[in-house]
C-alpha cells in the first residue's frame, strides 16, 4: 500500500511539473517578445503574421505568433488565434520594389526578396549627389541628394570653358558641320544662336545655350530669391552646429517674418539677416554675404527639428547635406517648441534682434516680401476624398487624413492644400507638413474623441480593456482610460514587459549631443555616451559625470546609476538629412516613467531633452570631441 501511495504521490508530482514546464512554454508568451519576422521564425513553434493575428475574442495579439506543441492539448491559458494575411513558420515571406510605382509587393514564395520594412526604407524614386572630385551624378541611398535632372543641372565643374565653336572653312570648302559655305565665308557655326541665354542653377548666372532666351530677360529672373520666410520656420529654436570642426555648445535662433538671428547660448552673433527662397534653396542673406543653402524639416514629441546647412558667403549652394558637412559654413541642427501650451524656449537674444540689420549682399534679392504664395498645380491624387473615412482607406495612393489643411512644399513655397494628402512624395509632388494631427490608419486620432465621424457616423464605441506595462515593477496592469502605450491583452503585455538587460542597437556606440528642454531647462550642451557593454555615461554642461547600467523594460528604458534610485524612462528617435534626432523623458528617480511627452514638460522631478547624434553612414560627421572637450 505504500509503495501505491508513493508511486501516486509521484506520479501527480511528475504531472504537476509536466504542466508547469507546459505552462512556462506558453506560446502566447515565448513568441510575442520577437519583433521581426527573422527573429520569429527562427524559434521552435513560432511563426509571422503579416497583420497582428486575431484572437477568438476579437482583439488584436502580436505579430509573432505560436501554436502549442500538441494542438490537441494546449497549455492553461493559451488563446487560439488566426493569422488574417501571410503567415510564415519557415521564411519570412519577401518583398520586392516595384520601380515604376516605387510601392513594395510580394516577391513570391516565401523566402525571396527581402522584409517589408527593409524594402520600405529602399523603396523610393532613384536620387543622386554630385561628385565634386569628376563632376559626375552618383545614385545615392534614399533621402540624400535629388533628382538626376536637377542633380546634373547643378553638377557642372565651375573652372570648365564651353565647348569651341566652328571656325571658319576655308574658302569654298565645308565647314566644321560639313556643308559647304559661300566661295571664302565661313562655315556655320556650333555656337548657340544669337542672343540665346538660360539660367546656370550652380553659378546663378546667365550662359549662352540653345533654346534660352535673350540675355536681358535671363538676367532679370536669374538667381533672383524672394523675400520671404517660410511660415512654418518661424520660432525660437535652440540647437546645435554639426558639420566638421564645430563650435561646441548650445546655439540659439530666433526666425521671425523679416529677421533671422543666429547666436552661441552666451549671446556671441554668428550671423543676423533675412531668409529668402529660390526653387528648393533657403538662403540666409546675412551681414557677411550671401549664404545659399538647403534645408529639411521633421518632428518629434513636442519640437520640430530644422536642418540648415549653409554654404560659404556669396558661393554656391552645398551640392547635398552630406558634402555640406565637409565643405560649408555651417550646418546647423535646430528644435522648436510644436505647442506653447507645454513647451516654451526663453532665448537670449533680444539685444540682438534690436539691434540695426546690415545686410553686406542683397544684389541676388527680389524684395517681394508681401506677395502671396506662389499659385500650384496640386497633382495629389488624395485630395479627391472628402472625408477621413475614404481618405484613409485609400492604400494605393498611401493617403493620410490631416486634422487641418496640409501645406504643400513646406520648405520651398509653400502651398495650402485640403485635409487628404500622400505621404509618398512622388504622388504628393512634395513633400507635406501638417501642423495639427495625422493618420493614415485611424481617424479617431485625428478627431475629438467621441465625435460624430464623417458623414454622420457615430463616435468611437466604449474602449476595451488593455494593459500597460510597469517599468519599475516589470509588471502588467490594468490601462486608464487615455494612458498611452497600452497594449491589447494581459498576455501581449507580459510577454513585453520583461526585463532586457541590452542597449537596443539604434543606441549602441553612439555619442549624443543634447539640450535639456523641459520647462525649467538648464542651458548649455549636455554628452550621452552609450557603449556596447550596458554602459550610459551621461556629462551636463558643466562637465559633471554620472553613468547608469541601461536595461530595457517593455518600450522603457531604465537607467541604474551607481547609486541611489532607478529612473524609467520613455523615448522617440527619428533619422533626419545629418543625424539621429532623439526626444528622451525622464521620470522622477525611484518612481514610475512620465505617462507622455507633454507631461514630462511641467512635471516636477520630470526631465526631457532633446538629442542628436551622427547617422551611422556618415563618415563625415564625428562628434567625439563633444566628449573631450
């Protein structure tokens, strides 16, 4: 009888570990912490949807899905959910660039082609840089450089002499294009026709060319920029300069209707000017001359980052940023508040704005400060939907719903447009800026909550219940009404809200240059230095050191200092033309992250700041001596 009793007592042992081993293998879990398709397929049992999969209630799981070992006999508190479009196990099904309408499409079988997001980033319309050294136009990776036209309009070595033209034949023999001329006159000549000028876009200056115009009316309009600044530039801005050999520490700017003053944090005037535009140029036609330039703008949570690399006084215009780098006056990184109501900048400049304007260079300056935005042809195929519910459901033309009038060109001339625009670049024929909300997937981001939607429809029905991760405890919890970063099951939430002890990649051997910019913002540049090794050695602007060991909760990033309390904290990171722009909230040490952006502004004990650091392609940006300085 004892023998039984053992021989039960052990076997309930054994089924009561089996179910526990069972249990700690949950696919729901093991498979919902991998984040890309190679990650997924490569574990046992797991397998890529190309939508979040759905779960017999209804609600949205992770991409990264598994079954159970033995289907038939699934684990305690597995959900059974189906995978609506491309599920692999095997390899991850590849895309492709269609290079006529630049759109990704299914390469086929599944192990062809690449990931969706890879080929995404790929994906666009052909651009080249000229290179300086033969004066030739090189295709260059997406988001440098410009069309090929425009590209080898502007790459024309500036020492080259125009082509000979025929010298006279001899007498009744052919001339240089073999058609005999008069006994002893000349032969025809390869000039271009009397009185025939364009416009040269490097040199601003009038050339002699077929097909051109006559030199008076090529001269009146040849390199003549207008007046008038950008509306959506007009700010305080606080930032930094970027190209090789760099003024360390923070800089100051402020861009009003008629003025632009640039100065160091210490009130030193670097240039004092006004901004004028020609074709996709941004001039600062400053106290020292003429700077032409280029430019480019985006946002992040709470400030929009302007990138202004500015050529040498009275040259020509930088050929790309990345030759900016090299070869200019400056390059500039500088954020703007977006909202006044949580962000404010109190600059150091007024002095400096008062003061008189001594422009040295204006022969290049149309003065047309008041004249309307110059009229467009709109070829935006979404601007045809009326609404946000059509808008949106519109995939082909990859159209997105603004919550005000999108602006066309924002950094060009600009030009307003309606509330539906692509976010593709070649169907927009611009790029667009909209200065309130934008979704090309819910229009409830985009509207008051609980408004009547287009065309009468009802508002958003009772939200369901999600959860969101507890950096501080690694712990999931039940989600408020209106917190952000929640997630759609207790399931998905624990399978993220673990502890990593890793430096994510985009972060790993990188120096940062940053501003604090919260509310009671201390001023001056401040160093972030992140190693491969969970290292974090963070320098303020008076130099003082601290490091953290860095771990990552969920979508949090804790930061260990040696001693006292951890801090979580939330982040964004988006790829400007010269830098990485990084937005990073601080919650109070020892205690929860900031629940948004905004709030971590006015929040006491709450930090945020404002980074840049080098793309990792560009070799000609190195921002090591921030750190030795």
């Amino acid at each position: 009888m004892v023998a039984v009793s053992s021989l039960v007592a052990s076997l309930s042992l054994f089924l009561l570990l089996l179910s526990a081993v069972v249990a700690i293998e949950d696919p729901n879990a093991h498979c919902a912490q991998h984040l890309s398709c190679k990650e997924c397929v490569a574990i046992n049992n797991c397998g890529w949807c190309g939508k979040p999969v759905i779960y017999e209630d209804g609600t949205n799981g992770p991409f990264c899905a598994g079954y159970p070992g033995d289907p038939a006999n699934p684990p305690p508190g597995f959900k059974a959910w189906t995978c609506p479009v491309d599920y692999q196990n095997d390899k991850c099904l590849g895309y492709m660039c269609n290079k006529e309408s630049f759109q990704c499409e299914s390469a086929g079988p599944a192990g062809g082609g690449v990931e969706l997001q890879e080929c995404q980033e790929m994906c666009f319309p052909p651009t080249y840089e000229c290179n300086e050294d033969t004066y030739t136009c090189e295709q260059v990776k997406p988001g440098f450089g410009t069309d090929k036209p425009n590209c080898e309009a502007n790459c024309v070595d500036p020492n080259s002499s125009p082509a000979p033209s025929g010298s006279p034949g001899p007498s009744g023999s052919p001339g240089p294009s073999a058609s005999p001329g008069p006994s002893g006159s000349p032969g025809p000549s390869n000039s271009p026709a009397p009185d025939s000028y364009v416009c040269d876009a490097k040199s601003l200056t009038c050339k002699p060319a077929d097909g051109g115009m006559p030199k008076f009316d090529c001269e009146e309009g040849c390199g003549k920029a207008t007046n008038s600044t950008p509306p959506h530039l007009i700010g305080d801005y606080r930032g930094f300069q970027v190209q090789n050999g760099y003024i360390i520490g923070e800089f100051q700017a402020s861009i009003t209707e008629d003025t632009v003053v640039i100065a160091t944090v210490d009130g030193d005037l670097w240039e004092k000017g006004t901004i004028s535009t020609l074709n996709d140029e941004l001039w600062l036609v400053g106290q020292q001359g003429t700077y032409r330039g280029v430019s480019a703008y985006n946002e992040l949570p709470q400030v929009a980052v302007f990138t202004w690399a500015l050529g040498i006084p009275g040259g020509s215009v930088p050929s790309s940023f990345k030759s900016a780098m090299k070869n200019s006056t400056a390059v500039f990184v500088l954020a703007r508040c977006i909202s006044p109501d949580t962000c404010s900048f109190n600059l150091n400049l007024p002095s400096l704005l008062a003061a008189s304007l001594n422009i040295k260079d204006i022969s290049l300056v149309k003065r047309d400060i008041d004249s309307p935005a110059p009229s467009a042809n709109i070829t935006d195929p979404c601007t045809t939907h009326p609404d946000c519910s059509e808008c949106i459901a519109d995939k082909e033309n990859a159209c997105g719903w603004c919550s005000e009038n999108i602006i066309y060109d924002p950094s060009g001339s600009p030009v307003d447009g309606l509330n539906c625009a692509s976010v593709n670049v070649t169907l927009a024929g611009s790029n667009i800026f909209c200065k309130g909300s934008f979704s090309i997937e819910d229009c409830s981001a985009v509207q008051p909550s609980g408004s009547p939607g287009p065309s009468g429809s009802p508002g958003p029905s009772e939200p369901p219940i999600e959860y969101l991760c507890d950096p501080k405890s690694a712990t999931c919890k039940m989600a408020l009404e209106g917190e952000k970063g929640t997630l759609p099951t207790k399931e998905t939430c624990e399978a993220q809200c673990v502890v990593i002890d890793d430096i994510p990649p985009m972060l790993k051997n990188t120096v940062w240059r940053g501003l604090e910019i919260n509310n009671d913002y201390t001023e001056g540049e401040w160093v972030a230095q992140f190693d491969d090794n969970l290292l974090l050695t963070i320098y303020d602007p008076s130099e003082y050191m601290t490091e953290y060991k860095v771990s990552q909760v969920g979508r949090y990033l804790r930061l260990m200092p040696a001693s006292g309390d951890a801090v979580q904290t939330i982040w964004q990171i988006s790829l400007g033309p010269v830098t990485k722009n990084f937005v990073w909230a601080w919650g109070e040490p020892g205690y929860n992250p900031p629940s948004d952006f905004g709030g971590a502004m006015s929040t006491p004990n709450q930090k945020e700041y404002f980074y840049v650091s080098c793309l990792d392609s560009d070799s000609a940006c190195d921002f090591t001596p921030s750190v030795f300085h």
